[in-house]
C-alpha cells in the first residue's frame, strides 16, 4: 500500500509524492502524460513494486478524469495484493 500525496495535473504532466507504508520517507513520480516518459525519485530502502504501483496510481487518475473532467484529487491511495 501507498499514499500518493500533492497531485499536480497540468496538460503535459501528472506528478505526485509517494510514501510507502511503514515510511515517513516520500519518493516523487513525475510523468509525461503524452509520452509516458516517467522521471523518479525513489524511496531507498523499499522494493521498485512501490515505484510500479506510483505508477500505476497516476495512470488510474488519469483514466478517472478522462470519464469526469472535473475530478482533481489532491491524494489517492493505493493498495494491491
């Protein structure tokens, strides 16, 4: 599970901080919203599963606004099994 925190959407970019559960650390992700192109600033310490399911956030909140425009979420969490 993860916490993406201070989301910021503009037309060319999605980003937000990240924290691992168990973390008072924060990571940020930053993505190119036309060519994907993903810059990060990992958490040391925890596995590239946290920075894969970041990722998977960002592009799941932009599927979410893609059906509702007006959807700008501050935080979201992300949990898998």
């Amino acid at each position: 599970m993860l916490k993406l925190k201070n989301i910021k959407i503009t037309d060319a970019y999605i980003e937000a901080d990240y924290i691992p559960e168990c973390s008072s650390e924060c990571g940020h992700i930053k993505m190119n919203r036309v060519t994907k192109e993903i810059d990060v600033r990992s958490v040391i310490g925890f596995s590239d599963t946290y920075t894969r399911m970041a990722i998977n956030g960002l592009e799941r909140i932009l599927y979410d606004i893609k059906k509702d425009p007006s959807y700008t979420p501050n935080e979201r969490l992300v949990m898998w099994y």
